[in-house]
C-alpha cells in the first residue's frame, strides 16, 4: 500500500462538526492508502495564543512562546485522532517531540531538519493512522519549537518527503490556489496546475493559502502538492515541476499585502556604506526589509532612502533607527496605508512589455505607484492600501486572468 500524507488546516478543524466531517474523510483515504494525517490547530486558536504571550509581557521569552503557541496543535490532534477511533479506525496522536521531528534555526522561525520514521513507521504497518502535530519541532537543546506561522504546510511536506509518500494534499477552506485571493475578488479562477517558481512567489508576496517555506521544501524534494477543499469534493490545483505545465497566460497570478509598511529617510548624508549601516541593525533584530528605493540629490551629498518592512516591525525599526548614530539624516516619516501587489507569471520572461502593461493598468484608474521591485517572474509594486481592490480587479482583468 502506498502512503499519502493528508493536512487540515486551521478551518477545516474548527469546530466538533467540522472535526466529524474531516474524520470521514480519512476514513474514505484510509482503504487504499496508508494515511499520515497533519493538523494545524482549531482556527483562531493560535491567535489567541500569541495575544495570552503579548499580555504576559511585551518582550515574551521566544523559547516559551514557542511552547504556548504550539499548544494549539495537541488539542485539534488528540480530537481528530479520538474521533477517527470513535468511527472504527485505529488511530493516535503525536506531537512533534514524541516523533521526533528535529528542527535547527531561530525560535518562532525554526526549519525541519530530520524526521524520525521508526515509530511512525511501525504504527502504520499495524494498520494506525498517526494523527500529528503540524507547526511543531523539538531542537538539539530538547526545547519545543514552531517553524512559522502558517507552519503545518512546511511539517506535512517534510512528512511526505521522509516518508516517501505519493502525494501529499492540503486541505483548506478554498477550492485550490486561485488567480488572486477568492476572498478578495469573486472572480479569481481556480488554477489547474502551478509550478513550484509561481506559487512560491506567490506565497512569498502574500498569497496565504501556502506557507513559503513549505514550496521551497517541497520543490527541492520534488514533493507533488495538491491543494483541495475539505469542505466540497471537488478537483483543487496540483503544484507540480514547470515542464508538466501548458499554459497560455502570460500572468498566472497576482498576490497582495495588508500588512506593511513604508519608512522614508529623507536628507541622509549619503556616503559609501551608508545603506549598509542602516540595514545591518535591522536585520540583526530579525526585521526584514522588503522595497528598497534610493533617490540621489541634486547636489549628490544627501539621498533619501524609502523602504518597507513588516507593519509589526515599525516601533521596533523607529527606535534602532533613531538610536543609531552611524547615520545623519533630516527626517524620518512613515506610512501605514500601504499595500504591495504583485503580478505572478513564467510567461513574463519570453513576453515583453509587462510592466509597461501593469504602470498603465494601475494609471487608468488612477493609481500611484510609490515602490516598484521585480525579478524574472514578477513584478511588485508599491500602493495605498485603499486602492487595493481597484488594483486587483484591473490588473486581473488586464492580463485576461478573468477568462
Ligand atoms: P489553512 O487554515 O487551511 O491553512 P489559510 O487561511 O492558511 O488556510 O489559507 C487559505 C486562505 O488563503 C484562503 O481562505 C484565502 O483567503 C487565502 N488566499 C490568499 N491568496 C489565495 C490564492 N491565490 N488562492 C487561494 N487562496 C488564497
Ligand atoms: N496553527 C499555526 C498557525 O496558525 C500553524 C498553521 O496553521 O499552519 O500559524
Ligand atoms: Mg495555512
């Protein structure tokens, strides 16, 4: 019998009925397949974790949030393996350390290193169907960590590439990865087939529906992904290499962002090395910087720097800046009404004038580009978040995505 690893997200274990539903359906996986089951803890319960750590303390110990945060997990798993025993099948849970699941990195941010499979293993040729904690490690110090938000996509492609299994799919609340987020547009189209390069920089500029690091995990271990609803039975879409793909759309999708924001330096002495001292502190604080623009003065002696970062990042970066007195500038303003939207598409590198395309979409309706960043495969720029939706809508509808 071949293995498949099956994940449920946060939704799709929300609630005692929903729990009852996706135990059917393992039960259905379950007569030709071996099953490992992954599950993301019950939706909003992971938020209100993080909100009980920020409550404690404005500087919560990293190690103990990633005990609190992945407490989430236990729960949906120890309900979802004791309903799948009430419906007749064997079944138990395991957390991560119990496997163990090692990871390596940061806390919050950890990565999956190694997977133990004996135990597992053995539990499913007796016929078990482990039930496990998506999200969670242990590392080398025997501490509990997390690898994410979003995570539990990341833990069931490391289960799948370990374990050898033929597929691994992801239940969610949507039908599959779409053109643009269905919750945003009611005409974004589902997408049959994407490659891992799209929908991982799909993923990285927004697109929630697969955590990033889980596309990069899944491309270097050549996992085959679906991504399908757990609440309609319907075909979702295959992540799958780029040669397997036929596909006429010079766009494949657009990916947005409601979380950050742009920070602009204005009247920086500009010297060689500046730039690196105002991004080396930041990055060592674990803030990312995203846009960067750099405008030259006319009399060349002073710039002003404009970039973007995380909006939960902006205290923290106002205050190493304005600590920092490796740099001299005039003044330091900041905007919290931005959003980045980014078009997706192989079909960008063999056609020119895409962005040419973009500028006068957004143009059209009258939308100002602040930041512009692109790459073989993209092109993202900078907008006020309120223009948004307008943007979503004519870009999809200028690169035919509508069709
Ligand atoms: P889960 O809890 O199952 O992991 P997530 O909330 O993490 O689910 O991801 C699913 C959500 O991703 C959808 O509800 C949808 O709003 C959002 N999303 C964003 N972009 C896309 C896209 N291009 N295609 C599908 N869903 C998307
Ligand atoms: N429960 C975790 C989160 O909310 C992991 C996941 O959902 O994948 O981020
Ligand atoms: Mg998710």
């Amino acid at each position: 019998m071949e293995t498949i690893v099956l994940k449920f997200g946060g939704t799709s274990v929300g609630s005692i009925s929903r729990i009852k539903k996706v135990a059917k359906l393992i039960k259905s996986y379950s007569k030709k397949y071996k099953v490992i089951v992954l599950s993301s803890a019950m939706s909003g319960t992971t938020n209100n974790l993080i909100k009980m750590s920020k409550d404690i303390s404005s500087n919560f110990s990293f190690h103990e949030y990633d005990t609190l945060v992945s407490a989430g997990e236990q729960i949906s798993c120890a309900l979802l393996s004791g309903r799948l025993i009430e419906i007749g099948l064997n079944s138990r849970s395991w957390m991560a350390w119990q496997i163990p699941i090692i990871t390596n990195g940061k806390h919050k941010f950890s990565r999956i290193s190694h997977i133990g499979k004996k135990e597992i293993q053995k539990y499913l040729n007796t016929g078990g169907i482990p039930v496990i904690a998506g999200f969670q490690g242990i590392n080398k110090n025997l501490r509990i960590t997390t690898i994410g938000r979003g995570g539990s996509d990341s833990s069931a492609i490391m289960i799948a590439k370990f374990f050898n299994a033929k597929r691994c799919i992801i239940y969610t609340d949507v039908e599959g990865i779409y053109t643009t987020d269905p919750n945003k547009l009611k005409n974004a189209k589902k997408i049959k087939k994407i490659s891992y390069e799209e929908i991982l920089e799909m993923a990285s500029l927004g697109s929630k529906v697969m955590q990033p690091n889980s596309i990069q995990d899944a491309r270097l271990n050549r996992v085959n992904v679906e991504v399908k609803s757990s609440f309609v039975r319907k075909p979702g879409t295959l992540i799958t290499k780029r040669k397997n793909i036929i596909n006429n759309k010079i766009i494949t999708g657009i990916s947005t962002t409601d979380n950050d924001a742009k920070v602009s330096l204005l009247g920086v002495n500009d010297r060689p090395g500046i730039a690196a001292s105002i991004f080396k502190p930041l990055s060592q604080n674990s803030i990312n910087v995203d846009m960067v623009v750099q405008n030259i003065s006319s009399n060349g002696k002073q710039t002003d720097l404009t970039f973007t970062i995380k909006l939960g990042d902006l205290q923290k970066t106002k205050k190493i800046i304005s600590s920092n007195k490796k740099i001299i500038y005039k003044k330091m303003i900041f905007d919290k009404f931005v959003s980045k939207v980014s078009i997706i598409g192989v079909g960008m590198i063999t056609t020119p004038g895409v962005t040419y395309r973009m500028f006068q979409a957004l143009a059209r309706k009258n939308i100002n580009i602040q930041v512009i960043s692109t790459s073989e495969i993209k092109i993202s720029v900078l907008i006020k978040k309120d223009s948004l939706n307008k943007a979503i809508k004519s870009l999809h509808k200028e690169f035919n995505l509508d069709k």
